[in-house]
C-alpha cells in the first residue's frame, strides 16, 4: 500500500466532493423534492390525487414535464444568463490567467490587436 501523501489525500478529497454534491446528493435531493411535492400538494389536493392516483404515475410524469425545463432554463442562464458573468469574474481572479495574460501580452511585442484582446484580462 502507498503512503498517503497530502497532496493524494487532497485529490480524494476532490474527488469525494465532486461525487457527492454532483452526483449522490443530486439524486437524493431529486427525489427528497418529488416525495415533497407528493406529500404536500397532490395528496391534499384531491383533483390532483384523482389524477395521480400512485406515486410512481406523480413521478413519472413530474419527471417528464421538470428535466425538459430544467434544461431549457440551464441552457437559457448558460448562454444568456449568469454563466457568462461568472465565467468572466472566476477567469479574472484566477491569478493563473492573470500571469498569462500578462505574459501574452509582452510577447505581442507592442501589436495593438493583442494588447486590446489581452487588456480585459490582465488588468
């Protein structure tokens, strides 16, 4: 067995949060919302129990109608909406970016194109 170095041990650890909150938790808060949904509304509602006379027909069709518009309004928000932002401001303070914009920008060796596109970046 190979020692557990820090560096191993923070990649696990990496790993761990990316399957869990990506992953296993998204599945479990998936259905912990429909039980939810189930339990509060269309068991009190009693033309929406007469509809959805099983859970298993609830989820069926909760799913049919709540991914197709999850996706829409996720691709809406990733070409419209805050991700484009975000991507903008994340890329801005990621000190990374800074020095290689930076780096580009002295090797452009004074072509105004480059130090305009690289400007935004470097700061």
């Amino acid at each position: 067995m190979t020692k557990m170095t820090k560096s191993n041990f923070m990649r696990a650890w990496t790993y761990f949060r990316r399957g869990h909150s990506v992953y296993l938790v998204f599945g479990i808060s998936f259905l912990n919302f429909t039980v939810i949904q189930w339990r509060l509304l269309v068991e009190k509602v009693d033309s929406l129990k007469f509809i959805f006379q099983r859970f298993t027909y609830f989820f069926a069709a909760f799913f049919a109608v709540y991914i197709p518009l999850a996706v829409l309004i996720g691709y809406i928000d990733y070409r419209r909406g805050s991700v484009p932002v975000d991507s903008v401001e994340a890329a801005r303070a990621n000190p990374w970016v800074k020095d290689i914009s930076k780096a580009l920008m002295l090797m452009s060796k004074g072509d105004e194109d480059v130090k305009k596109i690289m400007s935004k970046w470097a700061d």
